[in-house]
C-alpha cells in the first residue's frame, strides 16, 4: 500500500513540476532489518520519517537536475 501511495505521489509531482527541469524516477519499498541505502552524495536528501501502530517507516526523496 506504501509503495502505490509513493507512486501516486511521484507521478503528480511530476505533473506540476515538469517544468523545472527535475528527474522523478518510480519509488521503491523496502522491509525489514539492517538494509543499507547510499544516496548520491551530490544530491540534496529529504528524510521524513512516520510513526505508526505498526511500527515506524521513513520516506526519502532525493532530488536531480535532468541533463540537458
């Protein structure tokens, strides 16, 4: 359910700021435990992390300038 709210998300993000030149690529879930996740250290990351009764999850975005 996670990865089709992202994906809901991502695609009307990327209606209302295809102009601003920004590459949005499809989001990806990931479970469990001790999972290591390496963002390009070029980019600028925006974690936003949740808490739920389920347990807790994190969001991340990180935005590229398309080339070109």
């Amino acid at each position: 359910m996670i990865g089709e709210i992202t994906n809901i998300i991502s695609g009307n993000a990327a209606s209302h700021i295809s102009h601003a030149n920004i590459e949005i690529s499809p989001p990806a879930v990931i479970m469990g435990e001790n999972h290591k996740i390496a963002w390009p250290k070029a980019m600028p990351v925006i974690g936003i992390p949740f808490t739920t009764s389920s347990g807790p999850f994190e969001v991340d975005v990180c935005f590229k300038r398309k080339l070109g």
